[in-house]
C-alpha cells in the first residue's frame, strides 16, 4: 500500500537545488585540491636524476646559486680572512 | 552512508544560509584562504630550501684552501699545492679549482673551469667547452646559442655560448659559465701553473676542524681555510634572521586570523534573534550547534584546503617557486627552481590546524554559549522588539 500523502497540486518544494549545487562544489574544490597535492607527493621528484647535486660534485663548487655571484654567502671562500697580514711584513714568507 | 544521508538535510539547510549571505561568506573564505596561504608559503619554502640547501652542500667539497698575502688573496701554484696536501693524512682528492667571478650582460656571473681532465664526450648531457666557448647557465644570458658573451674581470674575454645548462639544475647553474682552463686564467690573470685555491674532501667529515691546522702547517705560505660546516651555519644564521623578518608578515595574518574569529563570534551574537525562531519551533541546542558548525565547515574547509594547495604550488613548481625564493630571499630570479618536497605533508597539516581550529572552536563555542539561553530572551534579542 502506498503510504504517502497526496500532494496538493500548488505544493512547490523549497528551492534547494543551488544550495546542492554549492555543497557538491565546495566538496568537489576540497577533494581536487587534496588529490593534486597527493599525487605529487606520490610522483617522483622532478630532479630524479640529480642535475643539480651531478654539476655541483663535476664541477666542484662551493654553494648552490639561490644567491648572486659575489655574495659573501654565496662564496664563502671570500670571507676576509681574520689576521690582517698587511701590518706583517715578512709573513708571507714564514711556513 | 546511512549516516551521510541522515545529515544531508542540515547540510543544505547549512548551505542555503550560506547563499543568503553569500557576501559574508565569500569574505571569510578569502580571509581563512589568504591566511592559510601566507602562512604555509613562507613555512614550507624556509624548510624546503633548507632541506635542498643542506642536501646539496653535502656534494661540496669539505674544505677549501685559498693562498693569502699581505694584499689578500693570491694565486696558488698547483703542482706544490697538490703536493702540500698529499701530505696531508685525512685528505681525500685534492682538486685545484679555477673560478672568479666577472662581470656579464645581465650582472655578476661564476666564471668556472675545470683542471681536472674531463672526458672528451658529453658530459650530463652537454658536450663541454673548448677554447673560445662556453657553456651557460640560464640566467648569464638570454641570447640564444651561437651568440658572443663578453665577460670582464682581470682582463676581458669573449666567448660563444654554445650550450645552456640544464633547467633541472637551475639551482646551481643559473649563473655560470664554464670554459676551458686557458680562457678561465686569461679572464681572471692566473699564470698556466696557478690555480684559484684548492679542494679539499676528507675521509672523515668529523675531522674537519682538526685537519685545518696540519693543512696550515704542510703549505709554505699563509693560507685561508674555508669548511662547509662554518658556511652551513652562516647559512642557518641568516635563514634565522630572515625567519624572523618573515615572521613579520606573518604577524599580519594572525592578525586577520584574530578579526576572523572575533567576527565569527560577533555574528553569532547577532543571530539569536533567529534561533529563538528555530528554538520555537523544535529545533534542540544540538541542532543549532550542528547547522553552524555545517557551515563552518563548509567554508573553511575548501578555504585552507584552497589556501595550502596554492602554497604548495607556489613553493615547489618551477615557475611560482622561482617568484616565491625572489620574494624571500631577495636573491636573483630563478625560473627552474626546484625544491625538496619532504616534510610538507606535516607543515601543511599544521597550518590547517593551526587556521582551522581555533575558526571552529570560537564558532562551536560562541553557538553553544548564545543558543543555550531561554527562548524568550532570544526572541527578545530581535530587531523588531
């Protein structure tokens, strides 16, 4: 038997199908983000291969290149060294 | 999924308060959006670059040796040089390093030559120099291969770029340029017998402070020693003050995050007047509880999520990362950045709780506090009253 009462022929449902609309959006937005980050994460890293640590070792440098050349701490080699030899005559030739 | 169903009527109810306030809502998400992504991008680019820096100084050499005299730096004579460190028990393949810095097209650039004999073929790729040319990094030069580079440092020297390195490596390549040792010691002024300084690796990284004195000691001329762990700390040191700086612009963000939570609790203090409404209609406390959490949810949520997905993006795919390094560190431009991208997982999950759950707590906290009072009183808080 059917239990359902009859609808009155001018019942209108509360217009819901936007707020459905926003709530499969707003999930759909979450998973996708949370699948994009995922999947790179699974992914293998883009510098597999080493290019970067394979130059650094071939052709012996002293630090990677986030820093202008010239910088102290891009070269730490030209840190001044401590002892000022300019006021040592005859230093230079000691061992 | 039973479960699922039973809630999916509050959660449109949830949604269609947000639509009627859509205005409101899209504010919040924004602001919770922005927070997330300031926050997250300066955290995971200070630990990404200081994983990758810390990786890639492990393939430096650990010592470095450089001759001094009373004006500074001087060259240093190979063959004696290689013979004073030989002597040396601990030191693993001295290397002599030819290397300056000059002046290129677009600023400074790394001069670099090899002394050590290379094999004739390629090389990673790329085949290398010969007299008259070089091979460059992608920031030296936009002109395209085939092109003349003039470099100037002790003297001048023109060379024809013939090659670039690879994108991959744009960390440590973006401003180099390597040519033969005869046209590295033109540029630079070394004599054929002389060297930059000297490269030095152990074979116990743990003696690098106490090797520095038997090298001083073997060399008949003052010398300046170099070790990777001193360059590792000054690195720290400044990635700390520059932590704190970065500190700064975040502060601006837990602030907004501070108005975020204050304008959740002001509006929930507006609403009793409709909640007596829905009070007096049957509505339980728990229901009202559950309807604005819904929506706290429903907001937030996407809003962090979207937040982190786009600070992930920007700190570790290659075109945004290099904006993101130019932005922090204040260093030069580079288009293949490449981070590491251990420990983001956690970082990210850290701001999400950090953003989102103080959101959701004042939300649950100030709902339940106002829905707890009488019906009448809530009624009572009405405009119309």
């Amino acid at each position: 038997m059917n239990h359902r009462p009859a609808r009155p022929s001018h019942w209108q449902p509360a217009p819901c199908n936007g707020a459905r609309y926003l709530l499969i959006t707003l999930c759909g937005a979450t998973l996708l983000a949370l699948s994009a980050v995922t999947a790179d994460q699974l992914l293998p890293a883009r510098d597999a291969k080493g290019a970067a640590r394979f130059w650094i070792q071939r052709l012996t440098l002293s630090a990677p290149a986030l820093l202008s050349a010239g910088d102290p701490m891009r070269h730490h080699e030209l840190a001044h060294p401590g002892v000022d030899t300019r006021f040592c005559a005859g230093l230079e030739g000691t061992p | 999924m039973m479960r699922l169903r039973r809630h999916l009527p509050l959660a449109i109810w949830a949604a269609r308060d947000i639509q009627r306030r859509w205005g409101r809502a899209t504010l919040l998400f924004a602001c919770l959006a922005g927070i997330a992504f300031t926050t997250a991008a300066i955290l995971l680019f200070s630990q990404a670059l200081e994983t990758t820096w810390g990786r890639l100084m492990q393939a430096t050499p650990n010592l470095v040796i450089r001759r001094i005299d009373a004006g500074g730096w001087a060259p240093l004579p190979i063959d004696e040089a290689l013979a004073c460190a030989g002597t040396v028990p601990g030191v693993l393949d001295p290397t002599p390093r030819i290397w300056g810095v000059a002046a290129g097209p677009q600023g400074p650039v790394t001069v670099v030559a090899s002394a050590a004999a290379l094999p004739k073929d390629r090389l990673g790729g790329i085949k290398p120099p010969s007299p008259g040319r070089a091979v460059v990094g992608q920031g030296v030069s936009r002109s395209p291969p085939g092109s003349r580079l003039e470099l100037n440092a002790r003297d001048g020297l023109s060379v024809e770029v013939v090659d670039t390195f690879p994108a991959a490596s744009g960390l440590v390549t973006h401003d180099l340029v390597w040519v033969t040792p005869d046209d590295a010691r033109q540029l630079l002024g070394l004599a054929p017998s002389q060297a930059s300084d000297l490269a030095v690796y152990l074979f116990r990284e743990d003696s690098e402070q106490a090797i520095q004195a038997d090298l001083v000691a073997a060399f008949p001329w003052p010398v300046h020693i170099a070790n990777r762990n001193t360059s590792l700390q000054r690195y720290h040191a400044r990635a700390n003050r520059s932590g704190g700086l970065a500190l700064l612009i975040g502060l601006p963000a837990l602030l907004g995050l501070l108005l975020v939570i204050t304008a959740a609790t002001v509006d929930t203090m507006g609403r009793q007047a409709h909640w007596g409404l829905l009070l007096s209609m049957g509505w339980t406390t728990a229901d009202l509880v559950r309807l604005q959490v819904s929506q706290a949810v429903m907001v937030g949520l996407p809003a962090v999520t979207l937040g982190l997905a786009l600070a992930y993006t920007a700190v570790f795919c290659p075109p945004a990362s290099g904006i993101i390094a130019l932005w922090i560190t204040g260093g030069p431009h580079i288009p293949t950045l490449i981070l590491e991208r251990s420990g983001a997982v956690l970082i990210m999950l850290q701001i999400a709780v950090l953003v989102g759950l103080p959101y959701l707590a004042a939300v649950f906290l100030a709902t339940l506090r106002a829905a707890d009072s009488s019906r009448r009183s809530l009624l009572q808080a009405a405009p119309w009253n």
